[in-house]
DNA sequence: CGAGTGACCGCAA
DNA sequence: ATTGCGGCCACTC
C-alpha cells in the first residue's frame, strides 16, 4: 500500500506521526519512514522536519543511533534538554536507552 | 518544468 | 572497528 493511494502524501503522514509521539517516547526518521512506506526515505524525513510545523515535536526524533539531530534550531544541546526535560536520559549527545524509549504507533494508525 | 539539496539509513570494502 | 557510497521523496532555486 502506498501513501499515494490514500491521496496522502508522506509529508502528511509524517506529520501525523510525529504529532503522535507521546511525551517521553522517541521515534527514529527510519521509522518514521518505514511507517510512509519507504524504509530508504529516511532523508525525506529529515527534509520535512526542516521546513515542517514548529509545533510538532520534532525534538522526539532521531537518528537510530539515539543520535540528535545536527541542525536543530539552537544545537543539539536544545534538543537534548527538551528530551531530559521529558524524563529521558541523554548522554553526551545520544540518547540512552533509546530503543527502549523507540515508540511505535498502533497497527490501526498505520493504515492511515 | 529541470536540477540540486537535505535534521538519514543500510550495506560493502 | 571505521570509511565510503547508493537510495528514496519533498522542498527550494
């Protein structure tokens, strides 16, 4: 199935997703992209969140190494305080235990 | 309308 | 273990 024959784009579904997010959970742009439907699209994401809402979370996702993101507005270290300041335990600047903190949308959702 | 860029991921050497 | 390259879609020039 594809995103395009919902007549939504992946932008959209992106957006939904990362609206989703609950606070104190993560999501990784690979995931977010294999929920759109392409698991490679994962720069499209990143895209996205560049020129995206600023009222999305986009502070809740990351690289799959737990990794912030590198042109977050105001650095990484914005980024890592917006995390911890959601309960979750950031070293250096990666995440710990972030594939404990990988969240995941319910089946249902996924057929957006 | 065409070409270039991008907050990434996964694999191969 | 580290380094290099390809791939995907959307947005901007």
């Amino acid at each position: 199935m594809s995103p395009m024959d919902t007549g939504i784009t992946l932008n959209e579904l992106v957006y939904s997703l990362v609206a989703r997010i609950p606070s104190g959970r993560v999501m990784t742009y690979g995931q977010i992209a294999a929920l759109c439907g392409s698991p490679r699209a994962a720069r499209i994401v990143g895209g996205i969140a560049h020129f995206g809402s600023e009222e999305l979370p986009w502070h809740r996702v990351v690289n799959k190494r737990g990794g912030l993101a590198g042109a977050f507005p105001g650095g990484r270290s914005a980024q890592a305080q917006l995390l911890e300041a959601e309960g979750v335990s950031v070293s250096a600047e990666s995440i710990v235990g972030v594939d404990s903190l990988m969240w995941w949308p319910p089946e249902s959702e996924e057929q957006l």
